[in-house]
C-alpha cells in the first residue's frame, strides 16, 4: 500500500510539472499573458511625420502596412520573402552563402546598396493579377509592367504618374519595384509619397523612365543613384509624352529598325526634394510644351488623409496620403506587427511559378521567330485593354481599343477624364477611350489639355 501511495504521489508531481511547462510555453513571464499578448504589450507605436522622407529597409518590418495589405489583397497575390531576395542588403542576408538563391543575385542588384545597420526579418511583396496587365509589344500577350499604364500630368510637384486603377494609383506613388525573372513585377511596400518613384533617361527625341529599385532611398534630401536594367525602362516619343495609356506607344526600335539603348541617353534630375516637398522633376515641360504646341497647364496638388476623399478635377488632384505608424519592442525583441490575411511563403510560391520557366522561354523564341523584321511597329492596334469595375472587385479582360472605367452620376468615381471622384461605389456610366473631343482621348492631338 505504502510502494502504491508513493507512485501515485510521484505520478501526479510529474503531471503537474508536464502541466507547469506546458503553459509556461504559451505564457508570458508575467505568467498572465501569451506571448502574442506579451509581444503586443511590449510593443512601442509612434507616429511618423509625414515630412520624414528618410525610409529604410527596417520600414518593412516596424511599419504597420496593413492598409496596403488589405487594398491590394484582391487585385493579387502578397508573398512572403527574405530580404535578400528583393535586393536588400540585411545582417542576415550577408550572413548568408554566396551560393544560396536569391532575387537580387538574379536581378544583377546584390552589390548596388550599402549594407544596412537592421536585421531585417521576412518581408511581404504584392504580386500583381494578371487582370491588371497590358500588352507592351506587339504580337505578346499582356503583362504587367510598372508605370505604363496611365498618363503623365504636370503639377506643382513635378510630373505625377495618374495610373488607370485605384489600386494602380497606390502602387505608383508608394513603394518600390522588383523584377523576378519567374514572377515577374513584385511591389515592395513604402511609407513615403510621390508624384512617382522613376528614374529618367532621356535624348532629343525619346523620354523613358523605369521603377525605382528597393533600398534606392531618399538621404539628406537627395536620392541614392539606382542600377537598373535598361529593359525595364518605358520609352515613348517625346510627342507621345502626354497621351493617357502610354504602354500603346512604347518602342524599342528607332524608325529605322535599330535598337534604342537607354545607356546611351542622359540621365534627367527625378526625386528630389524643395522647400520640405518631394518633387518628381524628369524632362523640360517647356520643352514638352514646344512640341505640342500649346501650354500645359499646372494641376495643384492636395494632400488628404481620408482615402475616400481623394478626387481629381482639371486644375487640383486631391491625393490620399496616408499616416503611418512606426513600432518598436521595448525589450528588443522580433516582432510581427500586422501580416498579409492570406499570403504565399516564398519557397511554395516559387516551385510553383518556376514550373512554367522553361515553356516560358519556348514561347519568347517562338514569338522572336513570328516577329520577323517587323521591328518598328511601336505598339499592338488591338491592345487588350481591360474593363475596370470602381467597386474594386471586378477587372476583366477585353478587346477595346482602350480601358473602360465605370462611375457614378453623382460624381463620385475614378476615371480618365480627371475630373470626377472615386469613391469604390461607382456605378453608371463609362469613360471611353472614344471620347472625341475629350481631354484623354489617346487621338486627341493638340486639343484640349490632356490631363
């Protein structure tokens, strides 16, 4: 009886301290808390001046972007990197074997940043859906490629990039870009805005302008001097520079069937900042003014913090920018602030989309071999464009010779014509790409004032 009592005795001490371990793993120290609540506890929010244009590679991991998770999450994919991947020069991603894989060693960026002072943790991009995409070259099916869907407009703060979507808009004054060979375009998250984030390059007859890489940051009010790959420059005539949906006039070929090389046109003055602004300066608007022939009138720019009252009329763009909030653990310690609601880790994502690379590479020698001679042809006349639905929801592919955006009535919506408001409630009528007359029809030439 005595030998049964101690077993029992001892069974339940090893019950109660399997029992003691068990819930200390899920509790904090103070022995009340878990450790999402603890984290949560010893987490530090401060608010970010809008005129702090100084961003890092630590925004990606300290800033709360959960507002771009959640508008961009329909219109495609978020994808959980490492920082490396994308071109970001971290503690850990030096640590790392020159051997192991990584975007930015693809891209040909791994040695154009200085090292950065944080360790930075996984980071999330945006993939874009294929809804959103566009055909640049004739003859090839629609991609997407940053800055070239849209118009260039003249504002108070430089040249602003007025993108053809909502969700278009924030990935084009926020952030930047990164080409993966496989995936292609990945939207990195940014707190600071801008008319847009281009480098410019530039010669007497073409203009071309490409995103700016991840890490390229703002220092002391003068931008850092980006590496970039020539093919991911935009280049149209300087006579096409004010047309709405520019990726029409795209070319790489002179008249003559000679390839235009972006290295061998100067580079023009884009980011900086005046008087505690940011100004996206690119090429001479007098020089543009002189080649079509009429004056470009300037569009004041508005700051507003609400998203839904952002609107665009001809002389004031009301833009949404946004407050940011940056945190910090007060005991040092890794942390997540806010996650994508539905998200891809890198490693499934990328088996996935590697498995179409090679049929990927058939599919460019065959349309190579298709193309023939005809290399001066700038633009497909039947372009793919896409019907936008401003409820945010529904994007389709079409055969229009232009995009169609629907409104509301009441003046509330998003569109080309520059002069109504975008709620995401719209409904009604269409601004087509037909609009003789209009101030965004792509054949208006020297009318109106192609805003």
């Amino acid at each position: 009886m005595k030998s049964k009592l101690i077993l029992r005795t001892m069974g339940l001490l090893i019950l109660m301290a399997s029992l003691f371990v068990f819930f200390s793993c899920s509790k904090s120290a103070d022995g009340n808390l878990t450790e999402k609540e603890q984290q949560d506890k010893n987490l530090v929010a401060s608010s970010i001046d809008n005129k702090d244009f100084t961003e890092s590679d630590e925004d990606l991991t300290s800033v709360d972007y959960k507002e771009f998770y959640d508008q961009l999450s329909p219109h495609g994919e978020w994808v959980q990197v490492k920082p490396e991947e994308i071109g970001l020069q971290s503690k850990t991603a030096l640590s790392k074997s020159n051997n192991s894989f990584s975007l930015s060693n693809l891209l040909g960026i791994k040695n154009a940043y200085a090292e950065s002072d944080v360790n930075v943790d996984l980071v999330y991009v945006w993939k874009p859906s294929a809804d959103l995409g566009v055909t640049m070259v004739a003859g090839e099916a629609p991609v997407y490629r940053p800055y070239s869907n849209g118009q260039w407009i003249n504002t108070d703060a430089g040249w602003y990039f007025k993108a053809a979507t909502p969700v278009e808009e924030t990935v084009s004054h926020y952030g930047r870009w990164v080409n993966s060979p496989t995936a292609g375009w990945l939207w990195v998250p940014g707190r600071v805005w801008a008319p847009a984030w281009v480098d410019w390059k530039q010669n007497d007859t073409y203009v071309s302008w490409a995103p700016l890489p991840p890490s390229v940051y703002l220092v002391n009010g003068i931008m850092s001097t980006p590496v970039i790959n020539e093919n991911y420059y935009v280049i149209v005539e300087r006579k096409y520079f004010l047309e709405p949906s520019l990726y029409k006039y795209n070319t790489v070929y002179y008249n003559d069937g000679s390839r235009i090389l972006v290295s061998e046109m100067t580079g023009t003055d884009g980011i900086v900042v005046v008087n505690n602004t940011i100004i996206n300066r690119g090429p001479d608007v007098n020089i543009i003014q002189t080649i079509y022939g009429r004056n470009i009138e300037l569009v004041k720019i508005q700051q507003v913090r609400n998203f839904k009252d952002a609107r665009y009329s001809d002389k004031d763009y009301y833009v949404y920018n946004q407050d940011f909030k940056r945190y910090k653990n007060k005991e040092n310690k890794k942390f997540t602030i806010n996650e994508p609601k539905s998200f891809k880790k890198y490693d499934q994502w990328k088996v996935a989309k590697s498995e179409g690379k090679e049929l990927k590479k058939e599919e460019k020698e065959i349309r190579k071999e298709n193309k023939g001679n005809d290399n001066s042809k700038k633009y497909n006349e039947n372009n793919n464009g896409r019907k936008f639905n401003s409820n945010d929801n529904d994007m389709k592919q079409g055969n229009n010779s232009d995009k169609k955006q629907n409104g509301n009535d009441n003046g509330k919506k998003y569109n080309d014509n520059n002069g109504q408001k975008y709620d995401g409630n719209g409904k009604g009528n269409k601004n087509n790409g037909d609009n003789k007359g209009g101030k965004n029809n792509g054949d208006n030439k020297g009318k109106g004032k192609n805003k």
